[in-house]
C-alpha cells in the first residue's frame, strides 16, 4: 500500500526436523478443523523478557511464565491462539467428544461441566484441555517444566461459541476461535513460536517433527467482475491499474483480460470475510480513499409501495387508542419475566425456550402478552387512580411442522380504575373494541362465554370476541387473587386480539340511507336474562322480525339484584313510506318476546 514491500516475519525453518519422531496425535472429530503440534525439550529459562512482558502490559495481559507468556505474545502478534502443554502429562494426543457429561478443572482453577458437545483435546482418553477456550490445571507449565508440547490449531467457529456460551466463560483465545480463524496460519505461528524461543532460551532442543492434521479446508473464494460492476457501486471513475494494484497489495490474487477481473481471495479474508463481489468493491474503496469520493445524489427508481393490511390496521388502532380514548402505548420484550409474575401469583406457562439461556428470569417466550401489561400495570399503579395501556406486539404459541415458532401479532389492551366499578370499567373496554371495528371493519363485534385457559383470567367474566363469525380474541376481567396482589382497591379488565385475524376480516360496505320524514317509534322492554345468555343469543329472536321498519336494537339500562340480571333493550321502528302504527309495532313486538321466552328470557 505504501510502495514498499513489508519485511517477512523472522520464523524457524521447521523443515530441518522432518527425519525427527512425529507426535503421536489424531484428531477424532470434525469440529476440529487443524491440529498442529511439536515437541521441545531442556528448556531453562522461566521468566519472559523485560520487552516482552511490558509489550503484554500495555496490551492488558500480566506475565506468568516465559512459556504462557509467549503463547499469548504469538497470539497477540499473528492472531493465532496457541497452547503449551507439559510434555510430561501430555504423549498420546487425541482431539475428541464425550458421550457422557463430566466435571474438568481449568488453568483458572474452576471446576467446569463438560457436555458431549464440547470439543476436547485428550491425553489418550484422559481430558488435559476445553478445545479453543483454556486448558487444565493438571497439564498446564509449572516452574520445573523442561519439556512442551506445543499446539497450534483451528476449530470450528460455532461450535466453540456455543461452548463458551454453555460454560458461561469467555476467554483471548475462544474469541478470536470464534470469529473463524484461516487454518493455513498454524503452522507459521509453530515456526515463529520456535524462533523467539531458540532467540530468547538458545539451549533448547526440538525432538519432533511438525505434526500436522489438516482435516478441513476452505473453499478457495473466486470472484469475477467488470470495470461497470466497480463504476457502478462506487459511483467514481477508479483506473483498472489502480483496482489491481490496491488488490494485489491487500494479498488478493488479481487478474484483467480487459474486460472482466478475476479475483482470488487470500486464505486469511476466504474463511468468511470476503465471499461477494460487493466484499472487493469494499477493499478498493477504502484504500483509494472514502474522502476522495464525489458528493452527488444517486439517481434510483422509486416504486410505490402497498400498504400491509396488517400493519395499515395496526397504524389506525394505535390512533384510535391514543387520540379518542387517551390510552398510553407501551413496548415490553417477548420474555415470559419468571420472577415478576411470580410475584403477581403468575405461573409461567410451558412454551418455547431459549437454549443456553444465561438467565432463568428471561428463558421462556410468552404466549399472551396479557401478563406482560400486568406486570407494567403493578409497576405503574401510583401514577394515576385510572389510567389504561395498549401493545402491539409477538408472542409464541407453539411450534409447527417445520419445528419453528409460531409467531403472532397480539393487540393487547388493559384498563385500570380506582373510581370506576367493575361494570362500567368492562363496558368501557367493550365499547372501545367496538368502535374500533366499526370504524376500520364497519362491522359490530359480537361476545360469546369463553372458558378461561390462562391462570390470570377470571373463572366467570370471560368472553370471546368474535369479528364477521372469526373468533379474533377475547376480553375479561383480571383473576381476583391477582387482582388483589397489585391493588386491593382497584378493578382491572383486559382484552387480547389477533391482529392478523382483525385484518382478514374484509371491510363491509357503507350504506347510506336517507332519513324518513315521517315520525319514528321507540318501542322498550325490560326482560330478565338468565346466566349464559348473551346479547347475541336474544339478537335471533327479532332478526327475522320488522323487516324494513325495525332500524335498531341497544341496550339502554341494566339492572342486577342477588335474585336477577335485567336489562332494558330499546327497538328502533321507522319507515321512509308511512306513518307507522302502533298495532303493527305491537304485532312485532309480540312475535320478539315470544321468540325471546323461547330462550328462557322473560319480560320483567
């Protein structure tokens, strides 16, 4: 990049000691990717070099030993993890899993759970090292230790993530392993671990060949493009010489036929740093330098684009809440949070986990977002004696065929009051559902008795809230245990919808129609309503009655003793052809109590 070339590094010629003894050393499982190993003998020095140790210092690592020390000195200087095993509790290498669990005692002395899943590295059958993360207290370099076995090696990437994550422990060395280190770089750092030792410790003696496994290679990363792929992504004029210079001296292996450029990556970008033709595009911008670029608009199309249904309602609801009925719009994570609904008198119910999870509090993903509110709800009660909040947000309910999670979309909405009584609060919860579907669906909501399935649902007040004939959610009032627990003095009801099923709803056409001249009539009856009938169930008994003259039915009044619920239903007659009258309102009304005792509905 600068015009000259950099100095090769000084490393030892590790070719002179190929008629020596090999390691005995096998790598019995893929996650292994390249092992490599040599053995050196009388070794007397056991303090680093005052240079080196301060080169650690300042780089945040203390000295321990002249052999740990020039370990994490390599691994510092090349990026290559590498680990000193005593050659005397170290001959018969093996690279390989467990079937069964086991306890093994690191260098930090910390007794760790060792799961088959973890890679070790193994004196025959016997654990001296967690691959990639640290080794064992039982082999590590001691003061009198005269002999190493030196390991240089590269793993796979994931597997050591997921190990540490298991472990709970995260070292220099297995992160670095976990950012995909290129294999070819072994046995240079063995070469250059040789090098410093015979500069620093002249006496040593290397007693065995380099013992090297090469089990997995990359796939060798070809690219090929043209000058306009180049003009186009960086929106600059940039010279072929100039793009093949900069590649060539970044160590990528370039070529131009005068059309197309063919571009070998070098092994240490190939692991999975460059893979695409924009990855190049990457490299030669930088170094030709990001301040060099020409200011101007990039000129692209812009394409219209469609609303979702979903998200189109999601956007009104949220203006509906906030703007008619001043509800406060809250966002939680999708945690089922163990120790707050605990507190609550909440069970966490069984669902989706996440693995390895290092917190017991965040492990399970909810399937209702209801307990969620509950616990902001507690946390807020001293903000104001009425207050009410609403989410849109994702819960999990299970698992499909495809054994991923079934994700949905959930508008949840809580309401809590002090001074309002229990009844009105339902109402009022009731009334904002149903205006929101009127508003967005132009259809009125219907409410069927529902069984409770969650233990924060009331075993009375429960109903399933029903859009067009679809089940889309349902609305109740808190547990009155849990209820208690976050405040004895006030009440609090909930609803929960589908968001997705809301929107498969189709919209149903405005009719207009125009008002009658002629006087219309208000007919009312108190009736009795026995438990389990709903509003819907009374509504067949006048749907086939007073067609054409009966515009409306609303309840008005309600009126509840220990003996009896009663409520007051008001129906609306009018017609835009005649003065109606009172003899064929009676005949009409008399046909809807009939229908209505039918029911067990009786008049007052």
């Amino acid at each position: 990049l600068s015009g000259r070339e950099l100095k090769p590094i000084p490393v030892e010629d590790v070719t002179a000691y190929e008629n020596l003894q090999k390691v005995d050393m096998k790598i019995e499982d893929p996650l292994c990717q390249r092992y490599a190993c040599m053995q050196v003998e009388n070794i007397t020095r056991n303090v680093s070099p005052v240079d080196m140790r301060i080169r650690l210092y300042y780089c945040g690592m203390r000295g321990i030993n002249f052999l740990a020390d020039l370990t994490n000195y390599l691994m510092l200087e090349m990026g290559q993890p590498m680990h000193a095993f005593d050659s005397r509790k170290v001959g018969k290498i093996r690279i390989k899993r467990f079937d069964t669990p086991f306890k093994f005692q690191t260098l930090d002395g910390v007794e760790r759970n060792i799961d088959e899943n973890m890679l070790m590295i193994c004196n025959d059958n016997t654990p001296v090292a967690i691959a990639g993360i640290m080794g064992g207290l039982d082999s590590e370099i001691v003061e009198d230790t005269t002999t190493l076995t030196l390991e240089s090696a590269t793993f796979d990437a994931a597997s050591i993530r997921k190990s540490t994550v298991r472990l709970g422990h995260r070292t220099d060395a297995s992160m670095r392993y976990e950012k995909s280190l290129d294999p070819e770089m072994c046995d240079t750092a063995i070469a250059r671990f040789l090098y410093l030792l015979r500069k620093y410790d002249g006496g040593v003696k290397v007693v065995s060949a380099l013992t090297d496994e090469y089990a997995f290679h990359y796939d060798k990363v070809e690219l090929k493009f043209d000058k306009a792929f180049v003009d186009r992504y960086t929106g600059i004029e940039i010279g072929n010489d100039t793009i093949l210079k900069t590649l060539r001296s970044l160590g990528f292996g370039a070529e131009y036929d005068g059309e197309y450029f063919d571009v070998t990556a070098p092994s240490w970008r190939a692991t999975k740093d460059v893979s695409m033709n924009a990855d190049i595009i990457e490299e030669i911008t930088r170094i030709y330098g990001y301040d060099n670029f020409e200011v101007h608009t990039t000129r692209s199309p812009l394409y219209p684009v469609k609303m979702d249904v979903v998200k189109n309602d999601e956007d009104k609801i949220k203006d509906i809440l906030v703007k008619r009925y001043n509800l406060h719009e809250l966002h939680s994570y999708v945690w089922a949070y163990y120790d707050e609904l605990k507190s609550l008198g909440i069970e966490v119910e069984p669902n989706i986990k996440l693995a390895n999870a290092t917190n017991p509090n965040i492990e399970t993903i909810r399937n209702s977002m209801i307990p969620t509110q509950l616990c902001q709800v507690n946390t807020n009660v001293g903000y104001a004696p009425d207050f009410g909040i609403f989410e849109v947000g994702r819960v999990v309910t299970g698992m499909d065929e495809n054994n991923l999670c079934v994700e949905k979309k959930m508008l949840a909405i809580t309401l809590y009051s002090k001074t309002k009584d229990i009844k009105d609060l339902y109402f009022e919860l009731r009334d904002i559902l149903a205006v929101t579907a009127d508003d967005l669906k132009h259809r009125k909501l219907e409410f069927k008795k529902a069984e409770p399935s969650h233990g924060y649902e009331h075993p009375v007040n429960l109903n399933t809230i029903v859009l067009d004939g679809k089940e889309i959610g349902t609305i109740g009032i808190v547990h009155p245990v849990i209820g208690k627990k976050i405040d004895k003095k006030a009440n609090i009801v909930f609803a929960e919808v589908d968001m997705q099923a809301f929107a498969d709803v189709k919209n149903a056409s405005i009719v207009y129609e125009e008002p009658s001249k002629y006087p219309p009539m208000d007919y009312d009856i108190s009736v009795i309503v026995p438990a389990g009938v709903m509003f819907g169930d009374m509504s067949k008994a006048w749907t086939d009655e007073g067609r054409g003259i009966l515009k409306n039915t609303r309840i008005v009044d309600t009126y509840d003793t220990d003996e009896f619920h009663s409520v007051t239903i008001r129906f609306e007659f009018s017609s835009n052809e005649r003065t109606l009258s009172s003899a064929e309102v009676q005949e009409i009304m008399d046909n809807v109590i009939s229908n209505l005792k039918k029911i067990d509905v009786n008049l007052r």
